[in-house]
C-alpha cells in the first residue's frame, strides 16, 4: 500500500510552448522570464526546497536549454565577481545552482500537461510525489504545499489546489465539483472538468497548479486518450481518479487563499512582476510612489 509513503519528489513541468506569451517566448521559455531580478521558474523551485522536497525533476523540451544552464554552475562568470569582490552579486549568481541537483527529462513533443507528468513515472516510481507547474507562483508565505502533502498523507488519495474566481473566469481553468468534509479543511473532489464553457461550470473552484498525486495517476494517464486541444489533460486523469474505487483512488482538494500568477499570461504576469518588487525593499517604496504619480 503506497499510503504512509511520504513526500519527497517534486515534478516541475516546464516543456509547454508557452503560445500566450509570444512573441517573447519564440526562442526564450517562459518559465525563465524574470520576475523582478528571477526567472519564474526560480521561486517555483525554491517553493518545493521549502516545503522539504529533495528530489527534484524538471519536465523540459525544445528550446528549454536556458533553464537547465540557470539552475547550473557559472564558473567563467562566479570567477569575474570573484575578482571584482563583488560578493552580492556572487551570492545571488550562486542561489540556483544552491538549491541542489536538479534531474531533467525532455517531453519530446508537447502532448499536454497529462503527458509531462508521465514523463516522470520512471524517476518517480511507486511513491506519491508533488507536482508544481513552472509558471504558476504562489505567496509562499501561505505554506499550500505542505498543506496539501499532509493531506495526500491522511488520505492515501490525490489533492489538487483549488482557488475560487469569478464565475466568467472559470472557463480558462479545470473546474472543479466539490463536497465539504466535516471538521476537515480540505474537500472531497466528486469531479472535474477541463475548461468548461461559461454557465456549464460545476463551480468557481479553479484548479491551480500544485498537485500531490498518488502514482497510481500513471497507469490512468497512460489510458487517458487526448482530451481538450488534441492534449494529454491531467485533469481527465485526476476525473477518472475522482470517480474511481480502490487503491489510489479519491482525489482532495485544498482551497488557497493566498496570492497566485500565472505568468504564462501576459497581464497575470505583470502584476506578479509589479506586486514582488513593490515589496522589495531596495526600491518598492520608490516604486509605489513612481506608481501613484503614473495612475493619477
Ligand atoms: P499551459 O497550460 O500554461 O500550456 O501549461 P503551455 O502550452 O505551456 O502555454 P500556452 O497555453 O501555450 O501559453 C501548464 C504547465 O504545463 C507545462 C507548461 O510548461 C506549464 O508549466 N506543459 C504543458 C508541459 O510541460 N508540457 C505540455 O505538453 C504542456
């Protein structure tokens, strides 16, 4: 029984073609767009080093090369600031390559998000394991991962993060259809459906992109026949797992309420960008007051 196994592997996929954001993402990822001073993809991975996940594996693809060489060594370029006795910058140059080894898998095609995680069945194997998509940010000081694998330890069953937005939204996210559990803090997830049209919606919980999955979503996702947009959907996946009996089977929900960005979407990403760095403290007062002035 895989239950009690705990948590200790993390799945970043980051092999999207990232078509909302282009231009800027034709030959760059946009996972390694900066925020403030990081790429995207950093906070993502300093969020699951925080929760205590050790084992890290990133899901990249074509055009990806940029993310593996940030999160490497830069001997040519520590040795210059070394010189210089520029040990600021040194430290922040050392910070991703710090978080410890990352292991990569190349998706060779963009197939769907379904399709990334399968990626990771071999390096996962028979444990539960964290799932964090590489554009999604999410407030860290609100400790969701962690949440979620104390609840995916509790019911041996899968979890998704869920966020209520306004109802003419929902139909860019997976959907989710919920049940209260009582003196629990988490709810049971009947189903779910991808990107439902307005009005057909079961709810206004969106499904965000943190997961902790039970790996018995591999076995389902390699059934699982391309859904919306010709893609492998992890969400088709997590509905059959919701419907399911047995072993593996039951998929909960956490409702966040802290802050998220999607920064695969322009306008999402614009305000991560200008929310971060008006908490900086080099220069978000600066910042704020430039700000006021604009606006009015
Ligand atoms: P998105 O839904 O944002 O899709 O993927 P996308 O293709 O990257 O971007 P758009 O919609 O074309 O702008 C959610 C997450 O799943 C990963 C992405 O990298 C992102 O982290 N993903 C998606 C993959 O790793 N592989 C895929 O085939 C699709």
């Amino acid at each position: 029984m895989t239950m009690g196994k705990s948590v200790t592997k993390a799945v970043i996929p980051a092999a999207g073609l990232g078509t909302r954001f282009l231009p800027a993402t034709k030959a760059m990822p946009k996972e390694m767009l900066p925020v403030v001073d990081r790429p995207a993809i950093q906070y993502v991975v300093e969020e699951a080093v925080n929760a205590g996940l050790t084992d890290l594996l990133m899901i990249t693809g074509r055009n990806k090369r940029a993310l593996e060489d940030h999160f490497d060594r830069e001997p040519g370029l520590e040795q210059a600031l070394e010189k210089k006795g520029d040990q600021g910058r040194l430290a922040l140059v050392r910070e991703a390559s710090d978080l410890g080894p990352i292991h990569y898998v190349r998706q060779g095609e963009a197939k769907g998000l379904g399709h990334a995680v399968l990626c990771a069945s071999q390096h996962v194997g028979d444990e539960p394991f964290a799932v964090l998509l590489g554009d999604d940010l999410i407030d860290e000081a609100e400790s969701l991962l962690a949440t979620m694998i104390d609840v995916q330890q509790k019911t041996g069953g899968s979890v998704i993060a869920l966020i209520e937005v306004d109802p003419s939204q929902i139909s860019a996210y997976g959907c989710a259809d919920i049940t209260a559990i009582d003196g629990e803090d988490y709810v049971r997830v009947n189903s779910l459906v991808e990107k439902p049209a307005a009005g057909e919606a079961p709810s206004n919980l969106a499904v965000i992109g943190r997961y902790v999955l039970h790996p018995s979503v591999f076995g389902v996702l390699e059934k699982t026949e391309p859904g919306r947009g010709g893609e492998i959907q992890l969400t088709d996946a997590l509905q059959t797992l919701a419907a399911g009996e047995g072993e593996g089977s039951g998929v909960y929900g956490v409702v966040f309420k802290g802050r998220r960005y999607d920064t695969g979407d322009k306008l999402s990403y614009l305000k991560a960008v200008i929310t971060l760095a008006s908490e900086r403290v080099e220069f978000g007062e600066d910042l704020k007051t430039w700000m006021k002035g604009f606006v009015s």
